[in-house]
C-alpha cells in the first residue's frame, strides 16, 4: 500500500475549492532533538496541526488533520 501524501493532497483540494491555505511553523530544542510544530489555517481557520521531529512530519500530520476536516464538512 503506498503511503498518503497528505499536505500535496491538502493543496490539490485548496486548489480545487479555491481555499487559501497558511502555515504556521515553530521549532523548539537543540538541533539533534528538534520539536517541529505545524499549524494549517484554511481561509484563515485553524484546521490542522500536528507535530514531529522535522518539518516535513509535523506538515504532513498537520495536513492529514486539515484533510480530514475540510471531507467530512463537505459531505
């Protein structure tokens, strides 16, 4: 089974619905034991957030989180 790209699938919806998608990003910790922190907002609206020890994890958690919310509010 291959893996979900989450945060390309969170921009291919924005891009279909017209949403404007925003980050915020945060690092704490020294750099061999780094904390990411990342925070979706979609049109302005917190809809995702999520954590891990890189960017690119604490995105994807982030964006898996958004996915999900932005499909179930338009069923």
């Amino acid at each position: 089974m291959s893996r979900m790209h989450w945060k390309m699938e969170l921009n291919n919806l924005c891009q279909t619905t017209g949403a404007r998608e925003t980050w915020d990003l945060q690092v704490v910790g020294p750099e061999h034991q780094q904390v990411w922190y990342a925070t979706v907002y979609i049109n302005g609206v917190q809809c995702g957030y999520g954590t891990g020890s890189s960017k690119r994890a604490a995105q994807e958690s982030a964006s898996q989180q958004a996915y999900h919310t932005l499909t179930n509010a338009r069923r």
